[in-house]
C-alpha cells in the first residue's frame, strides 16, 4: 500500500489472518530481530513464534505463488553449535 511506512513495507509478509477486515492489517517481521523471531500484526495481537532454532531470518523479494505472501529466508543454528 503507498501509505505504509517504508520500515513496514520491507518488514512485511502477508495480510493478517484475522483481521480480515479491509484495515489493511498486516503480518510483518519484528524489527527487533533475535534471538526470538516472530512474526507480529500491525494492528492485533496476533503474533507467530518462529522455531527457537532460528538464527536469522529476513522477508525476501518472492511471493509465494499460492497465497500471495512475501517468502522468509529462514537460518537456523547448527546442531552443536
């Protein structure tokens, strides 16, 4: 949306899930990063753990063919490390 701040507009995956309302409500990256990524809505409290294996993880340029969502580049610790 032109309107949306652009730290939101790269941070951004897909609409949120419940508030299917038109708000414009959306499912972004948190901007604080790790070590708990999450995935936070812009308007609700709808909030989506990533696995604690998690290293890294950033909103990449593709879109998911199926549903339309921004795809994550997801790395995760290694075993041992």
């Amino acid at each position: 949306h032109p309107r949306v701040h652009p730290v939101v507009a790269a941070l951004a995956v897909c609409p949120c899930p419940e508030c299917d309302d038109g708000s414009g409500a959306t499912l972004v990256l948190e901007p604080t990063g790790g070590p708990a990524w999450k995935l936070v809505c812009t308007r609700c409290t709808l909030l989506v753990k990533l696995p604690e294996t998690t290293h890294k993880a950033a909103v990449t340029r593709d879109v998911c063919a199926a549903c339309g969502a921004q795809c994550l580049a997801v790395e995760y610790h290694k075993a041992g490390g």
